[in-house]
C-alpha cells in the first residue's frame, strides 16, 4: 500500500472531529505530526486509493465550514497557504475598529 499526504489547516482545533469522522467513513490513512501544537494545522497519510472528494464528503460540509477547513495534497502549496493566511490575519487595532463600525452600524440600524 502507498501513502499519499494530506495537509489541512483551519481556524481553530479541528483534529479530534476530523478523525471521528474518517474513522466512521472508514478511511484508510495514518496521522502524521506537524509539532505546531497550535491546533490550527494537521497531517495525514492517506491510502493513494483514496479520493480527497471521497475524504472531504467523509469529513462533512458543516465540519468544513465550522473550522475553515483547507486541503493541501503537496508540501509547497501548504507552506503557500500558510504563510497567505498568516500575512491576511488582522492585527489588534484593525480587529477593534472594525468591531466598533460593526457596532455603531448596529446601532444606526
């Protein structure tokens, strides 16, 4: 059997809900270990049979979309994404003003 990579990224911890649903689909995969501890990125060996189409249907579209969830199949385009969602996150300060338009136009409403 070959191994095929999947990396996945998403906004906040999603391995545990992930891996209940490739266990109850019956995926074939492996996890792997990334050491980032953060709960935002994830690693899988998959079975090469395995389509990802197969894999993100088995995960669920509510998952998906709950966490963000992204899919990378090679190396280079999971370090592309990454450091684009890095270099697009907002610093504290754009973070409170748009918090406080969102309010005052709450407020106009």
């Amino acid at each position: 059997m070959e191994w095929a990579t999947l990396y996945i990224t998403g906004k906040s911890d999603f391995s545990q809900e992930v891996r209940k649903r490739l266990d109850h689909a019956r995926i074939n995969y492996m996890t792997g270990y990334m050491g980032t501890g953060n709960g935002k990125h994830d690693m899988y060996w998959l079975d090469e049979r395995e389509d990802i189409r197969d894999v993100k249907e088995a995960i669920g579209g509510k998952l998906i979309w709950k966490h963000r969830l992204r899919f990378y199949t090679n190396l280079d385009a999971f370090m592309e994404g990454r450091t684009r969602q890095e270099t697009s996150e907002f610093s504290p300060e754009e973070l409170h003003l748009i918090h406080t338009m969102q309010e005052l136009e709450g407020a106009a409403h």
